[in-house]
C-alpha cells in the first residue's frame, strides 16, 4: 500500500483494514468492490462488461466509488480561502479538541497542516513492521533465553528512537498519544501456508539444508503462537505482562527521544497509552514498569518530560469498570473500531464482506456501525464510562481515537459526552474542526428555540 497510487479491491468495506490504512495516507481507494473477478496468475481482473489487464491505467476516485479506465485529469486537493475561513469560524465556536491519528512523520505533518491540536493515536506497530526491523522484530520473537530476545530488542531501541524524535519535532509544543504494541506475535511471522508451501518444495528438492532447518525453526513458533481467534486473544496489554521487556524498550526509547529533543529546545507532551485493558490491576501491574523506566531516563539525561498514562476503552468490560480503572489513569481513548466489535459481537471485516448489507438492505441497521457511531449500544458504553471515570477521577482526560472521530454524526456524539478530544486520519481533521464548531451552534440554537 506504501508503494501504491491507489487501492482497488473486490473485499472489505469503508472500514475494513485497507480503507482505514488509504485514508490515513490519503490515498484513493475503493474497497469490496464485489464485481471483481481478480485472476492474480494472468495480472488481470474482469467485471461483467470487460478486462482490465496488467500495466493498463485505472483512475480512482476514492469520494464517489467509481473506477474509470483510462487516465483522467485531475487536481491537487487544497483548501480554498473560503474553507480556510470557514474552519477559522467553527475553530472559535468548538469547544471540543481535535487530533489527527497519526503513525509517521508523513502524517504527523499532514494532520498539523490540517489544523490538529496533536496527536490522538500514534500506532507503534508500523515500527515494528517496517521492512528493515521485521528480521529484528523476529529474531526477538524466536529468542529462546532472556538474553537473545533483549538483545535483538536493543536493536530495535534506537530505531523506535529515531522514529519519535522526528514526530515529536514535528508535532513539538503539542500532544503525542502514543499506543504501545498493540498486535500479537505472530502477526510478524510469515503466514503459516508460505512456510509449509516451502518447507514442502525443500524437502522435496533436498537443497539448502540450513534455509530448512530455519523455516521449520520458524514454522514450529508460528504453530506455538497460532489463536483461534487473535482479536481476542494475546495482545496488548496481555502480550506486555507476559513479555514487558518490550514495553520497556518502547518507553526508553520514548523517553531518550523526549530528552534529547528538551536539550535542544523543544517541548514535549507524551501520553503513553496501553491497548485492551479491561481489568484495573493490568494497569497496576504495567504503570510501574513504564513509570520506572521512564524516570531512570529522565534522571540519566537530568531532564524532566512532561507525560502522562492512559488507556484505550476499547473492551466493553473496561467502559463497565472505568471507575476502577480512572483510579490509575490520567486519559481514557475510545477505540470505537475495536468496542463496536466487541460490543456486536461482529468480526468488522467478516460482517461488511458476509452479511452487513443484507442488515442495512433490510432495515436491521439504519447505519453500518463501523462508520457511524452506534449511539445506542457503544454509545451507551461510552457514556457509561465518561461518567464513572470522571466520577472517580474529575481531572481525567477523555478522547477518541476510533475512525468514528472523523464522522459527521459522531463527532456531534461525542461533543454530547462532553469529551474533550476527537481524533482521525488527517485527512478527516478539517471535517472534524467543522461538525464541532457546528456542533455548538445547533445546541445553541435549540436552547434560544426553547427559551422562545
């Protein structure tokens, strides 16, 4: 997707993976187009009328949903004087913050160029599936004592160093919510079929004896970390109490990039943030850890970073338990991607490519609860949890970081909560800044019709 101009495929939905991923990098795209016939051996793919082959042009436009054969003449998307005036009017009205969802140096610049008041969601999973880290990252993960696995994280340490310190410059006297590793293991390893296709073609040709020897070294760890259902299973936080040596690492290497930067002049504001909490004690367990390291680094460096700690409300047993958990947190972010999954009990790629349209088609849903804010259910939750954590904690901070922070409806939702930040892709931060200026003249406007 990095390489690619624009992204056309025959599976998914507005908030399947790939949508999410394109809009971030605001790149064109049009996903579950269902049409599709795609023939991957011959490079082509065919609808009902025709064949689009190999090397022929495609133009995209990732607004409508069409697909045009040919090339198209286009423009370069800038905002007006006019939108810029516009903005300029509701960023006096808003009283709600908003944040760009953030994960390079790219985007960073993007969302402030954009006009966000920082960074609600920093994903630290790119850093680790970068090209050049993912031998380190499973070298890590294929560590059979404590010593080879916090060697091959000491590789990676100054890497996820430099990685900060470039979107901390960028970002600089404004916020950066950073999400520590979110994803399970085996999501860095090879796909369990690759390696038996070629573990089966080496043994059949008796050639590279030593290559064998580690794609069945690498295949026995992907069967030992293989889950029947990993978006339930050993991740986030989970993953860090069983190994917090990573955390750890990605703490340091927050903190030595915070120090470096104050030595040069520039602030800056940390919110360390830990994924799939459900449980108060799982933060009891983890703050320790990150505060302990974080602390080492400031004294080593003899600066002090201003930071803070928080956690995704994203298990609907953490919005039912935020009071425990507000006792030991400085910030709450809804990721309403992963509770609207819990809260369905839906698998959200599953259910748009299965049977979502048949719901919608049907008048079951009036809404794809992926693209816009359940009030009802998750939103239920969400209040719950705005009003227990702030109950238990009143100088907590509360956000959202879902892909809901860039819907119309939804951020007027959360603008109800009384929440004091949203946060999206950049490219969704100028809707954002809007629907929230907009948000406080429709409520003025039904208090004067009241009052009337």
């Amino acid at each position: 997707m990095i390489a690619a101009r624009g992204v056309l495929t025959s599976r998914g939905g507005m908030t399947s993976h790939a949508a999410v991923v394109a809009r971030g990098m605001g790149k064109p795209a049009v996903v579950g187009c269902e049409e599709l016939q795609i023939d991957p051996t011959a490079g082509s793919f065919a609808t009902s009328s025709q064949t689009v082959k190999k090397n022929d042009v495609l133009t995209i436009d990732g607004t409508t949903g069409n697909v045009l054969l040919g090339v198209v003449p286009t423009i370069e998307p800038k905002l007006s004087s006019h939108a810029k005036q516009l903005l300029a009017w509701a960023d006096q009205a808003r009283k709600l913050g908003i944040r760009g969802n953030a994960d390079t140096p790219e985007m960073a610049a993007k969302a402030r160029e954009f006009g966000a008041g920082g960074i609600g969601l920093c994903r630290t999973e790119r850093m680790f599936n970068a090209q050049d880290r993912l031998p380190i990252v499973q070298e890590m993960i294929l560590a059979t004592t404590e010593a080879e696995r916090a060697a091959a994280l000491e590789k990676l340490r100054p890497l996820q160093k430099q990685d900060f310190k470039e979107i901390f410059r960028i970002m600089h006297d404004l916020p950066v919510t950073i999400r520590l590793l979110d994803l399970p293991l085996h999501e860095f390893l090879p796909k369990f079929e690759d390696l038996v296709s070629e573990t089966s073609s080496l043994k059949a040709t008796g050639m590279d004896s030593d290559r064998l020897e580690a794609d069945e070294r690498m295949l026995r760890k992907v069967m030992t970390l293989s889950e029947h259902n990993p978006m339930l299973g050993h991740r986030g936080c989970r993953l860090a109490i069983s190994h917090p040596e990573i955390y750890e690492m990605q703490t340091r290497a927050i903190f030595e990039a915070a120090c470096e930067l104050l030595k040069e002049g520039i602030k800056v504001q940390i919110e360390l943030m830990l994924p799939l909490v459900g449980e108060a004690n799982e933060i009891r367990f983890l703050k320790p850890i990150i505060v302990g390291m974080a602390e080492k680094v400031m004294t080593s460096s003899g600066q002090k970073v201003e930071y803070k700690i928080g956690t995704m409300i994203e298990v609907p047993r953490a919005a039912l338990t935020a009071d425990e958990i507000a006792k030991f947190t400085d910030f709450f972010s809804f990721g309403t991607n992963d509770l609207t999954q819990a809260t369905f009990a839906f698998s959200r790629d599953d259910a748009e490519a299965k049977f979502l349209k048949d719901y919608l088609d049907n008048g079951i849903l009036k809404v794809d609860p992926f693209e816009v804010l359940d009030r009802n259910g998750v939103g239920r939750l969400m209040q719950l949890a705005v009003e227990a954590g702030r109950r238990s904690n009143p100088q907590i901070k509360v956000g959202i970081c879902g892909e809901h922070g860039g819907e119309p409806s939804s951020v007027e939702f959360c603008y109800q909560l009384r929440l004091d930040y949203v946060s999206c892709s950049p490219y969704r931060v100028p809707v954002a800044r809007l629907v929230a200026g907009q948000a406080v003249a429709r409520e003025h406007l039904v208090k004067s019709t009241e009052n009337q």
